[in-house]
C-alpha cells in the first residue's frame, strides 16, 4: 500500500500542474475582457464586442512564428500550387523541393 502513494501522488502532481497554464484562447479571453471593462460596455453592446474581439485574428506579435521546415514546405508548397500540379507530380516536386 505504502509503495502505491508515491505514484499516485506523483500523478496527481502531474495533472494539477496542467490546470495552470493558461491557453491561448483564455488568455484572448483576458485580454478581451479588459478592453471591455475598459471602454466601459455593458449589454448588447459588450456582448457584439466580445464577439468582433475574440472572432480577431491574432495580432503579429502573438503569431507563431514557423520553424525553418515550416517555411521551406509553406513555400514549396504556393510554388506547387502555382505550377498547377496535382498527384503524382506534385508528390514528385514536393519531395525534391523539400530536399533542396
């Protein structure tokens, strides 16, 4: 019995320790929220603001910024797009241009 607490606490450890960070999305929530309260909004008039605030697209600075592969397969990928190719060539141009 003695040797089941420790990973039973460990676990419980584990799982309360994900509860705290916060998402992006609640954090989007805070912000949002703020702008509301400061701009002094109530009823349908904060409700329609919540709504335009949180449907925004995130500002640059929040933006994830793409890893060097990210990049490489996001620009092979438009070149693919606007050489028109499709199946078998465009698996064939992807890989070579991946590899470059």
């Amino acid at each position: 019995m003695k040797m089941l607490r420790i990973p039973l606490l460990m676990m419980g450890l584990l799982l309360c320790s994900q509860g705290f960070a916060a998402t992006a999305q609640q954090n989007k929530m805070t912000t949002c929220n703020a702008d509301a309260t400061t701009k002094a909004l109530k009823g349908d008039e904060r409700k329609a603001f919540m709504s335009t605030c949180l449907k925004a697209a995130p500002a640059a600075n929040d933006a994830k910024t793409l890893t060097p592969q990210q990049q490489k397969m996001k620009d092979c990928n438009a070149d693919a797009k606007t050489k028109a190719l499709t199946g078998d060539a465009r698996k064939t141009f992807m890989s070579t241009c991946l590899k470059k």
